[in-house]
C-alpha cells in the first residue's frame, strides 16, 4: 500500500490565467465530484471583517447575472446532483457530486458560480441574518463552545484565537462593498485548485474546463496577515458554566503547522491516544467510566497546529477524568510504546486511507486538501511517514510539544455544579493531586482458532445483483460481489430489539447488543478491540426502533478472520456484570446528553408526543429507571432471544461469492433464525399535541410531525418526493423560511419509515422571539401541498435528485450492504433494489396532493419544542 492514488493516474494542469486543475478518472461508478477550493478562510479575515469569507461562502449560491436566486440549487437538484461548501482556517471549499451524465451541466453551474456571483444588497441583509442564526446555533452546541473557547484560550494574538463564524455585531457591518473586495481580491485562478473525480474523460473534461475558465483574469491576492502568536510557556485554564447536563472537558497544546516534520507523529500520538476501543484514553477513561465519549487529533490548518484531547462526561467524574488524560499524555512523553500498540494504530490508518477511495467526493477532497498544500503527491509521502513513524520518535516529539507549561484547559460544566478549580495553579495541583490507576498491559494476540468445517451453504436464487445462500439451519447468507471494492463489509441483522422491549426494560437491547463487544468466551474487551483493529475495521453496533446488528468492515484480505471475530462476539459473549455496568453508565450519560442536542432532543419530544405508550416513542437508550432495573441475568436472557430472532447477513466487496458464503456459513453454522414478532398499530392522536420545554438557549428548536406512511406503504415513495421538494438547498422550506425571511440557519423535512407507521417531520431553529412566526411558515408551506398541487418542473427536479442520489448512495459499500439487508428484512424482497427508480418515475403531481390531503392535518400535528431564553451569542 503506497497511498491514495497509487494505480490511477491524476493529471494536473494549470492554465494560463493560474487556475490549478486536477482530474481523476474513476469508473467504478457513473458518478463525479467537483471540488471548486480556494486558499482563503478566517486566516484572511481583519478584525474588521471577521467571518466574510463565511459570508462568502453564503452568498455563492445567491445568484450570478444568468441564474437568480435559487437556481443554482435548483439546476443541480435537476441534474440529478447535490451541492454544498465549507469555510475553514485556510480555505473555503464547494463541492458538487452529480451522476457523471450531468457533469457539464454541473460544472457549468460551479463555474458560473465562482465567477459571476452578483453579492445583491437585498440578498445579502437577508443571508446576514440566517448566519446570525447559525451563529446562535453553534453557542448553543457545548462541544462547539468548548472547542473554540479553547483556541482562543490558547492564542494571544493569533487569528485563530477569534469566533471563526464571526460575532453578531462584526457580521452585522459587513456591507456590499467589503464583500465584493474580499471576493475579487481573493476567488482569484492562481488561488483556486478545481478537482474533478469520477467517471469522465479526461481529454474531454479539460477541453470543458478551459472553455468555462480560461478567459477567467487573474491578479495576484493582496493578504494581509495576521500576528503570528508568540512563543509561551504558561499553562492556561477556563472554566465557563451553562444550561448543560453533560460537562465538556478539553485540553489543547500549540503545536507545528502541516508540512512540519513532526506533524506526522503528533498525527501518530494522537491516534495512539484515541483511535479505536484498544486505545490508551479509550481503556483509561471510557472503560472506567469516567467519560461517555473521548477523542484525540492534531489540528493543522497550514499554519499552525493546535493538539486537543476532548471528553464528555458527567459533572461528578471532572476531576478523575482530567487527572487520568493528564497521566496518558505524560505517559506518551515518558513511558514505552509496545510495538504491537503502534502497528495496530497504523492498521487502522491504512483502513481508513483506503476507505476514501469508496467515493469520488473522498478522493476529491483528498487531491485538493494536499495539492492546496504544495502538490497532490503529498499525500503519498504523508501516507509514507506516518506509516514508518518509531516509539522513539514518539517520545522526543511529545516532550517538545505536549508539555504540561504548554498545555490550556476548558472545562465547560452545568451552572449548578461546582467550580473544578478556582485559578490555573489550582487546576495544575488537582491535574497532579493524584495518580490514576496505570493501564493493564494489552494480552498476547491468540491465534484464530477456526471451527470445524460445516456443509457448503446452498445456492438458492440470484437477485437484483445479490446471491442469496441458506445454511443448513436456514439462515440466509446474501452476497453482493462489488469488483475492485478494496473493503468489505459484513453485517448481521434483524427485525425485533427495541420495539418488542417490555416498558420496564427498556433500553436493553442497546445495552446487550454493545456489551456484547465487551468480552466473550475466547476474547476479553481489550482482546476484542485490539484483534479487531489490527485487522483494520472496528465492530458496529446498531439497534434502531424495529432492528439491531453488528458489522464490521476491514480489507477484503482480512474477511476470514473479520467473520471469526464477529461470529464469537455475537455467539459467544458473555455479558459479564462489569462489562454491563460500563455500557449502563455510557448509556446514562447518553440520556443526559440527548437534552443537549437542539436538533435530537425536540424530535425524541415529538416521538413521544406522536407514539405516547407505543415502542415507537421510546429512545434506543432507554430511561433512567429501566436501565437501572437491568442485571447481568436479565440481559443474558434477552441475549437468548435476540440470537433466536429472524437474522440474516449480507456480504458486500470483491468477493467471490461461493467463497464469502462458505466462510460465513462456517462461522454462523450454529445460528438458527426464527420469525419476527408482529408489531402492534400505533394510533396517531387525533388532536394537536405540543411537548415543550424551556431552556437557556439562544434559539428555539422546533420539530413538527404529522403522520405519514408506512415502510411498505406505496405512497412512500410520494412522501420522499414531497420531501425532497420541500427541504434541501433550492426547496421550498429553504427557499420560504431561510432565503426570504431570513428566519434559520437550519429549516429542514423529511420522512421516518417504520413497519407499521410512518412519520413526516419538519425541523427549524430559530431566535426565541420568532418562535411564533417560524411555526406559522412552516404550517403555510404544509398548506400549500394540500391546497395546491406541485409544479410538474418542482417535481421532475425531485425525481431526477432522487434518482441521481440513489446512484451516489451506491459508491458506498456499507450503504449497499444497508439497502440490501433493509430490502431483505423489511422489504418486499431484493426485487426492491432494482425497482427505486421505476417507482420514483411513478409518483404524480396528484399522487403527492392526495398524500399531503390525508397527512398534513394541521389539526393533528406534534410539534417538540426547546425553547430558549435567548442567551447572547
């Protein structure tokens, strides 16, 4: 494995006016991305005009001289593509991923775009407003807060100490003309790369490109930078409180810029620290309950390098939490590193390297990130230098860089709980006040131990792509052969799990399903972690309201051994009583978490308010009470009956089928599915029901929910296009609430499909004091889906976006592995996965109206609310 590219062939030109192209072609699928990059973002900014080039980004989809507002979504919804941006340190990136049959349409739209946006006055009040809002948003995010208060408690001067999305009252001066000089002097060819990845011809594609780019003229980019950020040696804390259930605690050391020769094995350090159950914070902390989720990286936006170690976790477990990250960083600059410990890291990284490769979008960004850098070859020779990083090296950098006179602390807690720490002396003491408990050294790897051989499964039909073997139990083992797919991907599913939970256990599903990867017959938790990452995957865990599965995916070399791994942890897992207790107190934390979430919380409000005592209106996570209720023996039991639930497993990759189902049959041979319990008919209130609940906040968030289909209801695919005309960048709800009343930063809809109901929901975020206003525009555009129907333009554009998405959606192995155990368990059978397109092409103007006649009752909607206070942002 030498890198991304290896194998393909990336041609580079630059034109005459300095434009950088790169393009790739990729047959795999009949998909391109475009990526339009250019080297500018909050590094650029004057104080004067901090977050323009967020702005910026905004306003490239508000219109040029050819296409008015809204159209650029529009057309590219109608080539069947969708469309978005980032804003970033160093640049502002705008992609578009469309079926390769619209590529000159779309890269038409993209150049017209970057060349010709018009900036209106009127269009840039309006858009100033709903970045305002999503400004508010991001306070209301605790991990967000956190994050960046911790830049700017790192940097005095530095540019990278400010609001990256800008304050309101800096936003609120930003004016036509210092747009138009910010976008004329920096979306200049000579600071921009376009990379185009995918199936096209790259003759042809350059020919295009010069033709929409090359008389584009270019002048150099006047920049003004910024003060670079001294050297110092003070350790730094703030402690900030909120209306929050979960504290956020977060370390930071300043480190090199990108290209610096250390950076590589800070990017080592970190994964040492975080990446993948078998990680050092992952067994100190998780493990031991102290936090509910943690992570490590190595920030470098060109310039400058910020390293951050970032735990959730529940107020009362602060201090032993911080004290255990402290003594894993200080064990990095001064205890060995197992070899052992560093190739499992670089297994997982070579993983993940390729696992960018699945999608045109990944290797676009991937091209422009490192050509944005110095040249697309980079990556390569990162790719090199990380994967021949040594302990020692490891060791000399951390004593460099991630000191304890270097390091900044945020803790950012629930206002009633107390300080942590009163001063930053009084937070270096308690850092060392105590010594946790050192990790127990990882156990000798055993070596895999394959059952006996079972009886060749049995071929028993092709469909839609899929082979579909029976082992001798029954089971039904479905295989999708993907050619030159370097990952594949295996799952174990089936119907049942959290809705056929009683009341009083609630919950237990999730709690069994992701304990069993906490130790079986043969493995230990650790064991688990570390077999698994070296093989370069992880295993999954996934219970939703009506099904639950493991699944892992690794390269497709390692699928014997994958199979092994995941037939002992779901056959043989022994839900021991502290294993349990860990996955129970993750779980409370979740519930503790979930009031947090602006957007998670007000839907789980409306599923209670729309399902009341049905299993549909209960969280995967269960409650307070009935996780507490749950012991070792009880979670034993319901593991009995999950094993003897309708299971099924699909197989997707460059396989031979024959093969990967005789593997699979040899692992799972014991396995014997039974039928699926029938689920109960909930019944929808038949008057309006509004759950809510005040907060301090700086928007209210508001989920509104009518009824809608069933997952084998054939007006599904009716409501999917309703949706798809109503939500997304150039549909309606955006077009109404956020481009012309400025009201949200995020107004979205969508449908949640279930066996036996359906749901329509409709979300927006907005200031408190517009609560009302925002409801009343979102109950007018369900009017007028009754009232009138759609356009025959509105719905062809929805039909092609659905059509190309679904072909976008294929690029991923584990989306295919997902439509295809989904078509299988709740479907009409695999037929399905060839029919989208047909039953899409089906649906009638009339077919949506009679749709939203029978669903959109404003009589009968639930609508979840949190209702912020209007905290300043």
């Amino acid at each position: 494995m030498t890198g991304l590219t290896s194998g393909s062939a990336v041609h580079r030109s630059v034109l005459s006016n300095g434009l950088t192209v790169l393009i790739r072609r990729d047959t795999s699928a009949p998909v391109v991305a475009i990526l339009t990059q250019v080297k500018t973002g909050y590094f650029d900014e004057t104080d004067d005009i901090g977050g323009i080039s967020h702005v910026l980004e905004h306003m490239f989809f508000k219109g040029t001289g050819r296409r008015g507002v809204g159209e650029i979504a529009k057309e590219t919804k109608a080539s069947g593509g969708y469309l978005n941006a980032h804003t970033i340190y160093d640049n502002t990136t705008y992609y578009t991923v469309l079926p390769a049959s619209s590529f000159a349409a779309g890269l038409d739209i993209q150049a017209d775009a970057y060349a010709n946006s018009v900036i209106d006055v009127g269009e840039l009040k309006k858009e100033l407003e709903v970045i305002i809002q999503e400004a508010k948003r991001k306070t209301d995010n605790p991990s967000a807060l956190a994050a960046e208060t911790l830049f700017e408690l790192l940097h005095d001067v530095h540019r990278m100490r400010r609001w990256r999305i800008g304050r309101e009252d800096t936003l609120r001066r930003l004016d036509q003309s210092a747009m138009l000089k910010f976008y004329r002097n920096f979306y200049r060819p000579s600071n921009t790369i376009l990379t185009i990845v995918g199936d096209v011809v790259v003759d042809d594609t350059m020919l295009l490109v010069n033709s929409l780019y090359g008389s584009l003229p270019d002048s150099s980019p006047k920049r003004s930078a910024g003060s670079a950020e001294p050297h110092h040696d003070d350790f730094r804390f703030r402690e900030l409180a909120g209306d929050i259930e979960q504290t956020q605690l977060v370390f930071g050391w300043r480190t090199a810029p990108a290209l610096h020769e250390d950076t590589p094995v800070l990017d080592m350090a970190a994964s040492l620290l975080s990446a993948g159950r078998a990680s050092r914070l992952y067994r100190a902390l998780r493990e031991r309950q102290l936090v509910s989720s943690v992570s490590a990286y190595n920030y470098t936006p060109t310039e400058l390098g910020v390293f951050v170690v970032h735990a959730e976790l529940k107020p009362d477990c602060a201090r032993d939490a911080a004290q255990a990250v402290w003594e894993q960083v200080r064990s990095l600059r001064e205890d060995p590193i197992d070899s052992a410990e560093l190739e499992r890291v670089q297994r997982l990284f070579e993983s993940r390297w390729i696992r960018r490769q699945e999608s045109m979008e990944g290797q676009a960004n991937h091209l422009s990130e490192w050509e944005a850098l110095g040249g697309w070859q980079l990556g390569d020779e990162y790719f090199a230098r990380f994967m021949s990083v040594t302990a020692d090296e490891i060791h000399e950098t951390a004593q460099r860089y991630l000191t304890p006179e270097r390091a900044g602390i945020v803790v950012y807690r629930p206002e009633e709980t107390a300080p942590i720490a009163e001063s930053p002396d009084a937070m270096l003491a308690l850092l060392t006040a105590d010594t946790p408990q050192p990790l127990e050294a990882l156990p000798p790897r055993k070596p895999q131990l394959l059952p006996e051989p079972a009886l060749a499964p049995r071929l028993e039909a092709t469909q839609a792509g899929v082979a579909v073997f029976r082992t001798q139990n029954g089971l039904p083992i479905l295989i999708r052969e993907r050619a030159g797919a370097a990952i594949v991907h295996v799952g174990i599913h089936a119907m049942g799990g959290l809705r056929d939970e009683p009341k009083n256990l609630a919950g237990i599903t999730t709690l069994v399903a992701s304990t069993m990867v906490k130790g079986t017959a043969r493995r230990t938790a650790t064991q688990i972690a570390e077999d698994s990452e070296m093989l370069g995957g992880s295993i999954g865990v996934s219970v939703g309201l009506e099904s639950f599965g493991w699944s892992i995916s690794v390269p497709v070399q390692n699928l014997e051994a994958a199979a092994e791994l995941l037939a002992d942890v779901v056959l043989d897992a022994t839900l021991l009583s502290d294993a349990l207790d860990i996955e129970r107190a993750v779980a409370l934390a979740g519930i503790a978490a979930l009031r947090d979430d602006m957007f998670s919380y007000p839907m789980r409000l409306v599923a209670q308010g729309a399902y009341a005592e049905h299993p549909y209106s209960r969280s995967r996570l269960g409650t307070e009470d009935s996780l507490r209720t749950i012991d070792a023996a009880s979670a034993r039991e319901w593991y009995a009956g999950l094993l003897a639930s309708p299971l099924v497993i699909g197989v997707v990759g460059d396989v031979v089928a024959d093969d990967a189902a005789g593997i699979i049959a040899r692992e799972f041979a014991r396995v014997q599915p039974a039928a699926a319990r029938q689920v109960a008919l909930p019944a929808w209130p038949g008057h309006e029901v509004l759950n809510a609940e005040p907060r301090d906040r700086a928007q209210t968030a508001l989920a509104m929910a009518f009824p809608g289909p069933a997952r084998n209801d054939d007006r599904r695919f009716a409501a999917r296009l309703t949706a798809t005309i109503a939500s997304g960048l150039g549909g309606r709800f955006f077009d109404e609430l956020r481009d012309r009343q400025s009201l949200a930063y995020t107004v979205q809809a969508f449908v949640s499909e279930h066996q036996a109901s359906g749901m329509f929901l409709s979300y927006i975020a907005t200031s408190p004091e517009k609560e009302g206003t925002a409801r009343d525009g979102l109950l007018g555009e369900f009017a007028k889906f009754r009232h009138n129907p759609v356009t025959a333009d509105e719905l062809g554009r929805a039909k092609k976006y659905s059509i190309g998405s679904h072909a976008i959606r294929q690029e991923s192995g584990g989306a295919v592995l997902a439509d295809m155990l989904d078509a299988w368990i709740f479907g009409s059978g695999l037929s399905e996965l060839d029919e989208h397109d047909k039953r899409i092409m089906a649906v009638t103007q009339s077919q949506i109206q009679e749709l939203a006649q029978e669903f959109f009752d404003p009589a009968r909607r639930v609508e979840g609310i949190v209702r912020g206070q209007g905290k300043s942002s």
